[in-house]
C-alpha cells in the first residue's frame, strides 16, 4: 500500500505514453515504493484521463466571468480542461459553470497524442459540479479508444483513513497528473459525520480502488447512500441539454407575469444654485427622477422589488408605478423597506396579471425557527439562474446556470447561499425542475457601518424570505416616503459643534475619555426644540458616541472633514464674499453638518442614545430622531425675477448669527448676474431689513411690500441691507 504517501506531498508528473494496460486491470498492492509508486500509479489511471478543449466566445458582447476563460476569449485559445471517461461515448469535466451560449465548440484528446475528436455538451449533473460531453467522430468517421472509470463496489478507505486523487489537468503550458496524497478524514460535524477534504479528479483508496470522481467537494466518509462513494455516483441524476432548455423556457415563460417593471417617480427638483446631493449622485438614479426596477409578484396584490437607494432617496418617492406586459400602468403604494436589506415591498389595489405567485410562496411555514432547514438543496446543486432589469430603460432578462457551492451565515447571521459566480441584485434562483428557490438581495447596512456600494448581493433562500415578508418586525418604519415639507428637511440635531484636539480636551478634563482629543466633539450652541435639548444636552458638553436604534456597534463622533467644508471664515472669506460670492460657503455654521447627516440617513423616528462628558464625568442621553425646522439650505425660496433675486426666510441659525431672535427679515440666497439687484450692488447672503424705510417681517411682508416695484407702478424702491455687521442702503432703478 501507498505507506510512504503519509505526509501531504503533491508529485507532478510530465506526461508520459499511456501504457498497454486493460482499463479494467486492478492494480497490485504497492509496498512504499515512493517516487515509482507515484509514478506507476498515474500509469494505471492515464488512460482513464482525456484532454478537452473548450473554444469559447462572448455573448451580446459580455465575457464570460469564470477563471480565465474571458483572458482566453480576447487570446482566441481554447480553455484546456483534464476530463474522464465516463462510459464508451461520454466524458466528464469540471463544470467551468459556462453556458452554453458562451461555448463555440468543443474537442476532445488522449494522453500523448495531437489527434482530436469534436464533442458538445451533452449535459451536466444535477449534484455534482462536473460537465458531460458527447464525443462525436471525426471527419474519417473515427471515434477514439474509451476506457471508462469503474468504481469499487467498497464504500468506505483503508484501515488508515485514507484516499487519494489523481488530477489530469494542463499546467505551465503541459499536460501534467498530479497525485494528492493528503490524508482524507479533515473534519466531524456536529452530527459526528467524518469529512474529508478532496481535490479534484479520480479519487482511489491507499489499494488502488477507485472510489469516485471528485470536483474539490467536501465529501462524507463512509455514508453508502452518498453519491461521490462506490457504485452510487452512477446514480447521479444528469440534467440532458434538452430537458435544460424545456424547463428555461417555462421560467421564462412565468417570469413574464411575474417580474413587472416598477417606476419609482421621485419628488426632487434640483434648485438653480444647488448642486446634485451625493445621495443622489451616488444612487441608481444618476441624476434622473425616475427610477426603474424589477418587482417580484409575491402575492395577487403584492411586489417585492430589490430597490438599491439609501434612505434619503426613498424619502423623496412620490409615485409609484407597476407596467403590465401590455403596457397599463396599476398605481401602487409603499408598503414597507426592510431593515436590513435594499428591497422594499409594494401593494396594489387591483390584482397583479400574473395571478398567483411563483410556486413556494405559497405553502411555506411562517412558523419555522431555523431557516437554514428549508433550503432544498445540498452543495454543488444546479440551478438555473435568470435576472431581469429595466436599467436600460426597456426590459432585459439574462438567462444562464451556476451551482451552489455551501451555505453560511452572512450580515446579521442571516441564511446565504453563496454560488460559484457573483450575484447581483434581484437574481432569481430556481432548481433543476425550475421551481424558485432563492432570490438575490444586497443587505441594506446599518448607519455608520459602511458605504452602501460595500455590501454584495447573495442569494437569500425562499424559505427564510417569504417569512420575513409576512414578519412586521423585518420592516424599519424609519425608511419610508415623506411629505413634501419634510422631502429636503434635515433630521437635526440642534447643536453647533467644534472638534477637539488635545489642549482642549485637556481643559474640559477629557483627555482620558476622549483618547487626547482624538474623539468627540464640543459643544458650543444648544438650539431650543430640537433632539440633544430634549435630551438635556448643553453648551460645553462633549458629545462622545451615538448609539443609533438598528445598529450593533456605537458611532464614534470625530472631526471630520466634511463637517466644516461649507463654513465661513470672518477674517478670510468676507472679501472673497463680495467679489466671488459663488466661490464662499454660508457665514453661519452650517447645518449639514456630520451629526445630521447620520441622523438624517437612519431615518425620523429612530431612537438614539448619546453618550458625552459634562464637567469631566461620562453621561447617558435618550431622543428620538425627528424633523425639524427648515434651515436655511432647505427653506423654499420666493422669486422674484423682474429684480433679479430669491430670498429666503431668516431661519433658526440664520436668526443666531445675525442676532435677531424674532427672526425678522429676509436673506438673499441669489442673485442673477445682470439684473437689476445684481447692478445696485446686491449679493448673496445679506440681509434685507427694511423696504423704504418700512420693517419687513418675513416673506410674505417682503412680497407685499416690493410688488410696487417689481410690477413697475413705481420707479424705483431702497432697501436696508445688513453685511458683516454694517447697514447701508441700496437703490434699485
């Protein structure tokens, strides 16, 4: 027996003739002849080894995406693959998880020799990750000598707990066999089931038995009812090219009323002097209103549509629109995102035209406790795998196959089953018979967690979905359509903040809980009516960390760059102001700050607590995130263009920096450039005070008391301007 073959050696042997043996001759024990064991080994299994050539090409311009297939599409080579004789006609390869649109042709050749046979795909396991293919004759009608693999009818290794492989494959531009001598028996389960870990190719026991094909499978030892062991692998049920294509046709046949196309209109309208926000940009939406998606009837009146927008973007979601095969439009309303994932679900008063949902929603059980129990299938299963998007604009289904390669825990501990090729949103999983059995979701990550383009779609098995769909709890009310007041509002915090740095932590005596002034941020206006003053918030406290509803780990709070991007310096910025006045940020400490902009995207109505220091000793705070007044950014602006300007209120900060409590007067937030205003000498950020010597107390006084003018009854009107402390008074002709 294989005695010297103990340690974990791997031995590459250059391919050699195949000898004159019978492929049914049973090799002899072997004695630890090490190097020559090796060698006589691969002289025996080598005639069971084929050479194929796969000569591969794009589809609808998209390259393959599995190893290096794409690199030998651009290099017009074929793919080489180590394949085995299955029986006299067929041979077996590693699926390389390739579609049959992407194969242009395929060849077949023995060990030594440049002669090749045509072959095409003839079908593929359903339960094993391996390729058939049909060897055809070739011009002169010849087909090649077969010697097929047969398996021992012994189920179990050796005394030692051991086996081995032999791989045919095509490495450093040769054919070449490598024997794994690794020890087998790896792993026990908790139900006390040896593993073992195999790479792929011919799998023998320490006498030479052969035992199996494996495919780099995790595979039990000892099960006789396992398929990759003994005579079982001849079981294996083979999914024949043509039953693959009947049931493709009848997917896509139901997936035609069942994925509707879905419009997302958003209430968003860019203002002249704004820029697009990074919410949008960042976001499917690309600078449009208008967002389409793929919705999964799930019920006669029920879509699940995987949506990649943050929260902000859905808060501005208007209408919603469901497009039937024929083009009618159904009207539907938001019924729910989840909480942690980027998909919302959608109800409609009429009934959807599909009628009855894909099969498996139906029948599953609401009241399962372990999800994992109800996904039905093993590893290395088939599965045909269709997505349908509308990204284009118009409707566009991609159509191929892959495999199921295990099953694990992901974001938040929830089932994934995770595949041989990358998923991307909104993938449908269905089996071998065609039934749905996962769909692709990308997980929706809580506020400070990450960046959403982080998170990668998986496949979430049906079983676990349709139970969360029926579970109000997997919903986060927080994420949800707005008013229209609220669509541009800010969820505030209330406060103006600086950052610390390690003298002034020092000072507050906040050296050791800040880390030196690395963390926190102090302090220096609370604004009445707002989140931190309810939670008893003040001046020269230091904000440490925000524990926000829905996430596991606190968010530190820090200087960050973005938080003082848009502030105002007195001293450098106050000429830059009047000659550039589009170059300068606001004067007033601005309100989109980092505090804000977390709170704003976990969504209103999350509870939150905060953790900061008040005269050196650690406190705790409790508040629910809400609207609150418009700030100046958000303020809807009147127009007035026979002038030349739009104004705005004196909002909450605004009134603090110009000390007018009673938040009298208006502040121009634009001024077109030849125009009247722009002429007298108007910019962007003063405040007017009077009109004609008379106060103006807001918009709707600043209207009454300019109509005069701007509609030409009068020649001409002064206003009193207030800038950077100094009043002085501008004519408008």
């Amino acid at each position: 027996m294989l005695k010297s073959f103990r340690t974990a050696v791997l031995i590459l042997i250059a391919c050699l003739p195949p000898p004159a043996v019978a492929a049914e001759l049973e090799p002899e024990d072997l004695d630890g002849g090490g190097f020559a064991d090796s060698v006589r080994m691969a002289e025996m299994f080598r005639p069971h080894c084929v050479r194929v050539y796969l000569w591969t090409k794009s589809n609808a311009g998209i390259l393959p995406t599995t190893g290096t297939i794409a690199e030998d599409v651009r290099n017009q080579r074929p793919t080489r693959l180590g394949g085995y004789w299955w029986d006299r006609r067929r041979v077996v390869v590693e699926d390389p998880v390739l579609p049959d649109a992407f194969i242009r042709e395929a060849e077949i050749g023995l060990p030594g020799s440049d002669r090749r046979f045509p072959a095409r795909v003839a079908g593929r396991f359903a339960k094993i990750p391996a390729l058939l293919l049909e060897v055809l004759p070739d011009a002169s009608g010849e087909r090649p000598r077969a010697f097929p693999l047969w398996f021992s009818a012994e189920d179990v290794l050796d005394e030692n707990g051991e086996a081995f492989t032999l791989r045919y494959h095509w490495d450093d531009g040769e054919w070449m066999t490598t024997i794994d001598s690794s020890p087998a028996v790896s792993a026990v389960d908790d139900s006390n089931r040896e593993f073992m870990e195999a790479t792929g190719g011919i799998l023998f026991s320490g006498k030479g038995e052969v035992l199996g094909l494996t495919f780099g499978e995790r595979l039990p030892v000892g099960d006789g009812n396992w398929q990759w062991l003994g005579p079982e692998i001849r079981k294996s049920r083979i999914i024949h090219a043509g039953a693959a294509d009947r049931i493709g046709k009848r997917i896509d046949a139901m997936l035609e009323t069942t994925i509707l196309e879905t419009r997302f209109s958003l209430r968003f309208e860019l203002r002249e002097d704004e820029e697009e926000p990074e919410w949008l940009s960042g976001s499917v939406l690309a600078g449009a209103s208008e967002a389409h998606a793929a919705g999964l009837a799930v019920a006669r009146r029920r879509l699940l549509v995987p949506l990649p927008l943050p929260p902000r973007a859905i808060a501005h979601i208007d209408r919603i629109t469901v497009v039937t095969g024929n083009g009618s439009e159904i009207l539907a309303r938001f019924a729910g995102a989840f909480r942690d994932y980027q998909a919302v679900l959608l109800e409609t008063d009429a009934d959807l035209p599909g009628g009855d949902p894909p099969p498996g929603f139906a029948a599953l059980d609401p009241q399962s406790e372990n999800p994992l129990e109800d996904i039905p299938y093993p590893a290395s299963e088939f599965i045909h795998r269709r997505r349908v998007d509308y990204e284009s604009g118009r409707r566009r289904m991609t159509a191929d196959y892959d495999r199921v390669r295990g099953q694990l825990q992901g974001y938040r501990d929830e089932p994934v089953v995770f595949t041989w090729t990358n998923e991307k949103d909104g993938s449908l999983a269905f089996d071998a018979d065609g039934n749905l059995t996962a769909v692709a979701l990308t997980p929706r990550l809580a506020p400070g967690h990450g960046e959403y383009e982080e998170a990668e779609a998986g496949f979430r098995p049906l079983a676990f979905l349709a139970r969360s769909l029926r579970r109000p709890d997997r919903f986060d009310p927080a994420v949800a359509p707005v008013s229209r007041e609220n669509g541009r509002r800010l969820i505030d915090s209330g406060v103006v903040y600086q950052p610390l740095d390690a003298n002034t932590a020092k000072l507050f005596f906040a050296s050791e809980e800040t880390r030196g002034g690395q963390i926190g941020l102090l302090i220096t206006h609370v604004y009445p009516g707002f989140p931190l003053a309810a939670a008893g918030l003040r001046e020269q406290d230091i904000i440490l960390r925000l524990f926000v509803e829905g996430r596991t780990e606190p968010v530190e709070l820090r200087d960050q760059a973005d938080t003082w991007l848009s502030a105002f310096s007195l001293d450098s910025d106050a000429e830059l102001l009047e000659e550039s006045p589009e170059l300068s940020g606001v004067p007033w400490p601005p309100r989109n700050n980092a505090i804000s902009n977390l709170l704003t995207a976990a969504g209103v109505g999350r509870r939150i607590e905060v953790e900061y220091l008040r005269d050196g000793k650690l406190r705790q705070g409790t508040f629910v995130s809400s609207y609150g007044e418009p700030d100046f950014q958000n303020a809807e602006p009147d127009r007035f263009p026979a002038i030349g300007i739009d104004v705005k209120p004196v909002t909450y900060e605004v009134a603090r920096y110009f000390g007018r409590p009673d938040q009298s007067g208006v502040i121009v937030s634009r001024v077109r450039e030849g125009s009247r205003a722009g002429i007298a000498g108007l910019c962007r950020y003063l405040l007017i005070t009077h009109a004609d010597g008379r106060k103006i107390r807001g918009l709707a006084d600043f209207q009454e008391k300019i109509t005069a003018f701007e509609k030409g009854r009068i020649d001409s009107t002064e206003l009193t301007v207030e800038f950077f402390g100094r009043t002085r008074l501008v004519r408008l002709r």
